[in-house]
C-alpha cells in the first residue's frame, strides 16, 4: 500500500481500531451472556468476536506490510530477528504514547469532570501501560544483545571451518584497556562491552566491567557476574 495517501492511511487506522474494539465488545457480551447462562449467545458473540479480529488483521497488514509472513521458512534468522524488532518498537511505541500522554490527559479530564471512579481507573491503566512499555523495550534490549551473541557464534564457527579446511586460527587477544574491554558470558555468550555499558540495568556507558557492581547479573541469561570473563578478540592483521 502507498502510505502517502494520508486520508486512506487514516481510514485504516480508524477501520483497525474500530473491528480491534468490536472483538473486545463481542468478547465481553459473550462472557455477560455465558454469566447470564444464554449460551447460544455467548458463542455467537465469540464467533462474530473472531470475525472481528480477520477484519483487523486484514487493515493492518496493508498498515505494517513489513511485518507479513508468507513463508517463514524462506527468511533468514536476521530477518526474523528484524520482525520481530519491528513488533517490538510498535508495541513500545503504543505503550508508551498510552501512559505519557493518552491516560494523563484522559485522568486530567476525569478530574475536572470530577468522575474519581474514571480518574483511578485512566491512573491505573497508565501504570500498567508503564510497565508494558518496559517490559517490551527490554525485550527489544535483548533482541539487540542477541543480534552480537549470533555475530560471535558465526565467527567461530567461520573460524572452526577455516581451521577444519587446513588454515590456521586467527591469532587473539583480550583487550588491554580496561575502558574497553569486552567480557563474555560463558553462559549464554552475551558480550559487555563497556563503552555500551548496560542501562536497562542501571550501568552507564562507559563502565569498566571491573567498576560493575557484584550483585550485577547477565541481562540475557541471569548468570552472576563471576560467569564472565575477558572476550579474546582478533589481533587485526
């Protein structure tokens, strides 16, 4: 779809947003009727809930068709890995418009109208929209470590093939600036780098890996921070 097309662009939100809410209405009319004990109903509303939900599916694949998935077989694994990043910076970017601006102005205007029942309601959902967001961009975070722990794998295995052929490994070093040494995870293969440092998890850039705290873990795997060691890098010819 040619997204320059503002008005149609927006007619699409509108139309995914409006079946998005119908699957929710129709869900929560089958579960009244299921308490009401009509359940004739209650499946009629479940089926027409999932009629609801193809609608919008069909609106937003033309929204993200970055995101469709014909053959997952025919991707590659850095593909799927971009797919799924994709997800993970909508959703971040959804939850974090909600508790940023969408629920404070809604919880403002509660407040004026003196509807406290509306206010702690919009407050509550704005903190749990906080935490979604949170919990997707450190999901995004690990998306991004993952992507230099396949890097790391390739190279050894490149290399295990080299040496396997009759060449000869490349010669290593662990760097010897502590500023800019990198550790590995002999865990999960997770590299520190401390030029990056890690501040999901509180450690700013720039952090020697000596200067992290004891009680700092591997942010992939959990691992403490004794299951680390120097990463022993190619000495560049």
């Amino acid at each position: 779809m040619d997204l320059s097309n503002f008005t149609t662009h927006q007619n699409l939100e509108a139309a995914f947003g409006g079946e998005s809410m119908a699957n929710r209405k129709y869900l929560f009319f089958a579960d009244v009727a299921r308490k009401l004990g009509f359940a004739d109903l209650a499946k009629l509303f479940r089926e027409t809930a999932e009629q609801e939900t193809q609608h919008a599916f069909a609106h937003f694949v033309l929204l993200h068709p970055e995101l469709v998935v014909e053959d997952p077989t025919a991707l590659t694994e850095e593909q799927k890995r971009e797919i799924m990043s994709r997800c993970l910076s909508l959703a971040v970017e959804g939850e974090t418009y909600e508790y940023t601006t969408m629920y404070p102005e809604f919880a403002a205007a509660a407040q004026k109208d003196r509807d406290n029942p509306a206010t702690e309601e919009f407050l509550k959902q704005a903190k749990e929209s906080a935490d979604h967001a949170n919990i997707f961009r450190e999901a995004a975070h690990r998306f991004g470590l993952l992507k230099f722990v396949e890097n790391y794998h390739a190279d050894r295995y490149a290399e295990a093939l080299e040496v396997l052929n009759g060449g000869n490994a490349a010669p290593k070093a662990a760097g010897d600036d502590a500023k800019t040494r990198k550790w590995i995870c002999k865990v999960c293969s997770v590299i520190y780098d401390p030029i990056a440092g890690d501040p999901d998890s509180g450690i700013a850039p720039g952090t020697p890996f000596e200067e992290i705290p004891d009680d700092w873990h591997c942010p992939i795997c959990g691992a403490s921070k004794k299951s680390f060691t120097p990463l022993e890098e190619k000495i560049a010819a």
